[in-house]
C-alpha cells in the first residue's frame, strides 16, 4: 500500500495559487475599472470635458486629425486593451497632437474614458 501524502498536492495548489493570484486579481481589476458605470461616466468625459471627440469624431470613427479609436490594428495602444489605451490617455504621444489628458481631464476621467474606448472598440456599447 503506497501512503499518499497530502504534501505534494498541497504544494501543487500553493503553486497555482502564486502564479495565477496576481492575474485574476489583474482580471478583476481590468473588470472593475470598465464596468457600465466607468463606462458611461466615460461616454460623457469623451464628448465633453475631454475634447476627445473633435480629434476621434463623435462615433470614434477618427477624422483628418487623428486614427478611428474603433477596432483596428492600434498603433500606440498596442493590442487594444484597457490599460494600453489608458497609458495613451495617461502619458499622449509624444510628437503629436495627441497629448496627455486631453482637456486637462483628471486621472479618474481618463480612466472613466478608457473605460469607454475599450468597451466601443470590443463591441461591448455602442458610441
Ligand atoms: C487634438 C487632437 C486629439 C485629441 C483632443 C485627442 N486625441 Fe487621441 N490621438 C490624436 C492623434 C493625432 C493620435 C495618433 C498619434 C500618432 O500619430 O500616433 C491619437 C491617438 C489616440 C489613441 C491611440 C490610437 C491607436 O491606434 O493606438 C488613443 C487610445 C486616443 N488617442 C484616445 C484619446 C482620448 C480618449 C481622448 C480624449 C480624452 C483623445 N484621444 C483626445 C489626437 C487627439
């Protein structure tokens, strides 16, 4: 009879437990952040105070002044996600007119309006 110690699967546990916490408390952050309320606080920052609209158009389809902020193949927000496109509102893009905090926005409007970003370019609202 072979004794089976609970050891072993126990420190298999502690190691999943390690790697992903930090993921799934990202995750849930990410969730957090682009909830509906985020996001329609966002929709109203975006048309408003952060000026956002005259350089992305009303419906994010972009404009002669700067790129559709709908699904696309992103330049400066690699990949698209929520905290690629809040690090562009955050910081701009140095060299054009895309500067950081568009209309002198707060911290808690530019993730409010990243919110929203994020969830017209993933289908989730509508502009
Ligand atoms: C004065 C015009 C202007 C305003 C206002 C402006 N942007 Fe931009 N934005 C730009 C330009 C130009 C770029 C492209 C920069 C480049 O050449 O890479 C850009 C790029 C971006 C990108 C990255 C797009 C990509 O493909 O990666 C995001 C996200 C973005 N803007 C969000 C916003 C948000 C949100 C606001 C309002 C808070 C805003 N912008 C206000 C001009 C503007």
């Amino acid at each position: 009879m072979v004794a089976r110690s609970g050891f072993p699967f126990r420190l298999c546990f502690a190691v999943v437990v390690i790697a992903l916490g930090p993921k799934l408390a990202l995750a849930q952050a990410v969730a957090d952040s682009t909830s509906p309320a985020a996001v329609s606080a966002g929709r109203d920052v975006f048309h408003g105070p952060g000026t956002c609209v005259v350089c992305h158009g009303s419906n994010l389809e972009g404009g002669p002044m700067a790129p559709t902020l709908k699904t696309h193949p992103w330049k400066d927000a690699k990949g698209g996600g929520y905290n690629a496109i809040l690090s562009v509102v955050m910081t701009g893009v140095p060299g054009t007119a895309m500067v950081s905090h568009p209309g002198g926005i707060s911290d808690e409007d530019a993730r409010r309006v990243a919110a929203y970003v994020w969830a017209v370019s993933h289908g989730k609202t509508s502009p």
